[in-house]
C-alpha cells in the first residue's frame, strides 16, 4: 500500500467470494442457484476469469437459473449476461451456493453459501474497513490541496501528507498481518495476501507472511501464485541482471533495453490511462530534465492497447523519452517479463545492465539520482 494509489488502495474492495477452511470441500461439486430480480428470461454465463476460455450457460425462467458442475481448483470466475465488463466475480469452490443480483448491477450481486467464502470477506467487511476509510479521507484533503492535481502542494503540506501516509501503511501492515496469523489455516488469508501484497505489489511483505500459513494453504492454487510471483520478482531483484526485451517504438522501429548499456536507466511501466501514473510523470520529467545530460536515460514502457491516446499522453505530459509499446494493455509481454501487475512500476538499471532499485517515487527518485550522479 506504499503507492499513494486511491484506485489501488479503495477499488481493490471487491465483490468475490471466498473460503473459510483449506479443507472445506464439496467432493461432489457445485450447485449455483440463482435469482436475477429483474431479468425474468434469458441466458447468464459463467466463466473462469483466467482466460482459459471455459464457459457454461444456464437458461433463465421466471427469474431463476442454475449451474451445477465441479472445479478441480478454487478460482474465481464471472457470472454476467452479455458484457463480461459487468458481471458479478466471485470464488467457485465445490459447494451449494445462492446468487441474488440484478441485471444493471450485476456488481453488486450477493453469493452466499461457499465455506471460504465469510472467511475472505470478513477481511474487506470487517477488518479492513478502518483502513480504507482512513485512506479516503486523508485522500479526500488532498483533493482540496492540490485542487485535484491542477496543483502543486508546497513542500511542508507535501511532507505532512507523506507522514498520513506512513502512518496508513503501518495500519495497513498490522491489519494483513494480523488476519493472516489468525487465518493461518485458511486458503483465505493466501487470498488476501495475493490481493494486498502480490497484485499491488509488495513482494517482501508476502514472503514474511507465507511461512507462516499451513503447509495446504501454502500449496494450495493461491499459494501456489504467490510462490510463482515471488520466484519472478526475484529475477529483478537488487543486483540481479534486469531481463532484456525489445519492443516497437512510436515509429514501429525496434528499441532493445540492450540499446542502453552503458547508461543509468529508468525502465518505466505506466499507462494514459493510469491516473498515479500521470500524476506521477511531471515529478519524472523534472529528474529527466535535471540529469538525462549527466547520462540518465528513461525507457517509457506503456500498457495501453490503442495508440493514440498513448501517444496524446506523451505530448501532453512532455514526456521526451524513448517510449515503447506492443499496444496489447495488461499482456505487454516486457510487463510479464517483469512481473509488474499494477502500475506506475519502474525499475532503474545500472550502466552495467543491473537492477540498481525499484519503483523509486517522488523525492526517493531524484535522492537515489543525486546520489548516483553527484560525483559525475
């Protein structure tokens, strides 16, 4: 939770179920009963969100469907109509559930019955809830500071929400931690480690806390993401040679990483789309303007999937770097060979082609180039 990210930190309260004990399991399969309050006839789907491409349908009469089947592991999947975009997700695990929900707000549905299920939600309903609502409010005065980022907030109220900040992420920590010692034997708390310290990622965060879960949870099909996530990020650790990639540029001519040997440079993975990520660029503009003479160069990897707002943000942003783009959003496969889930992501690299450190924000950017470059 150490991004300054709203949409990380309050979107990420979701709608999907989830399990009480690693054990608890309908050997026999699922059953889904459902109700839509206003779709009296129809069809609904069901769909793994993993892209696998399984599906199944259901008909609906008088307001009512069913689906029966059986997982070979725990997942979450999507129940929607027509558009995926607004469907209801929610974990599938071999047990009797109900789903009650809408078809304009489908969202907002509610899936009962799983025994996993009141274990992970009682983290976003209960335990969690100071935390966001905190979050929100310090969010909230920020707002008014910086006029929703038209602008820029002086140094002293900068510093003071930065210490809110602090204070936000130790309650953060305290309340993951705190649940996932208590659930150490549910496939629940590896849900919530995944969802707080692995898709927004905090990498060492995850690897403090997995030893502690039992050893079915630990390889269970969450865990067993976890691990694989964990075992990526260790290719770009501190020291470690940052995985090389080559991709198109603005023009559709190849640019290499490799091409940067030689140099400091900063590998950013960001968005137009990406709100903290634009908030973010005037702050890298100002480090690029201050030390690209000294050696500094920047690579803008962009997880957008049409070009011309790409290309808008980078004219509009000033964002005089190399940038790159296979234009293919969350599978941009530079991102995948780096793991990153979320973004602003940036990994800086040595002269000698090793990661120097990673998602360097704000001021901690312009100390570590100070540093680095004040003898040269």
């Amino acid at each position: 939770m150490k991004k300054y990210n709203v949409n990380n930190l309050l979107l990420a309260i979701v709608t999907f179920g989830a399990l009480s004990h690693a054990t608890a399991q309908n050997k026999s399969g699922y059953t889904i009963k459902g109700t839509m309050v206003d779709f009296p006839t129809g069809k609904v789907y069901l769909e793994k969100n993993d892209g696998d491409g399984h599906r199944d349908s259901a008909n609906v009469r008088n307001g009512k469907f069913e689906f029966k089947g059986k997982v070979d592991e725990l997942a979450f999947y999507s129940l929607y109509i027509k558009d995926k975009s607004k469907s209801s997700h929610f974990l599938l695990e071999n047990s009797n559930l109900t789903f009650l929900g809408q078809k304009d707000s489908l969202y907002r549905a509610k899936v009962k019955g799983g025994p996993i299920y009141d274990t992970y939600m009682t983290f976003y309903n209960t335990w969690w809830k100071p935390v966001t609502a905190k979050a929100g409010e310090i969010y909230g005065r920020m707002a008014v500071a910086d006029q929703g980022g038209k602008v820029k907030m002086d140094a002293a109220t900068r510093k003071a929400f930065d210490a809110e900040f602090a204070a936000l992420n130790i309650m953060n920590d305290s309340v993951v931690n705190a649940y996932a010692k208590k659930n150490w034997n549910s496939i629940a708390a590896a849900m919530v480690i995944k969802d707080r310290y692995i898709d927004y990622p905090y990498f060492d965060n995850a690897r403090a806390l997995m030893p502690l879960l039992s050893k079915e949870v630990r390889e269970s099909s969450f865990g067993k993401q976890i691990y694989a996530r964990l075992a990526l990020d260790e290719k770009t650790a501190t020291g470690k040679v940052a995985p090389v990639f080559s991709m198109a540029d603005r023009d559709r001519k190849t640019l290499s990483l490799a091409d940067f040997r030689g140099k400091y440079v900063l590998v950013d993975f960001w968005a137009s789309w990406c709100g903290p990520c634009r908030k973010e660029n005037p702050n890298v503009v100002a480090a690029y303007k201050k030390y690209h003479d000294k050696g500094f160069e920047i690579l803008g990897v962009s997880l957008d999937s049409n070009k011309e707002p790409w290309l808008k943000a980078i004219a509009t942003d000033q964002l005089t770097w190399h940038h790159v783009s296979d234009l293919k959003g969350w599978k941009n496969e530079a991102a995948a060979l780096y793991g990153v889930s979320s973004v602003p992501a940036s990994f800086l690299i040595g002269p000698d082609g090793k990661v120097i450190a990673k998602d360097l924000r704000g001021e901690d950017l312009h100390k570590k180039l100070q540093m680095i470059f004040a003898t040269k």
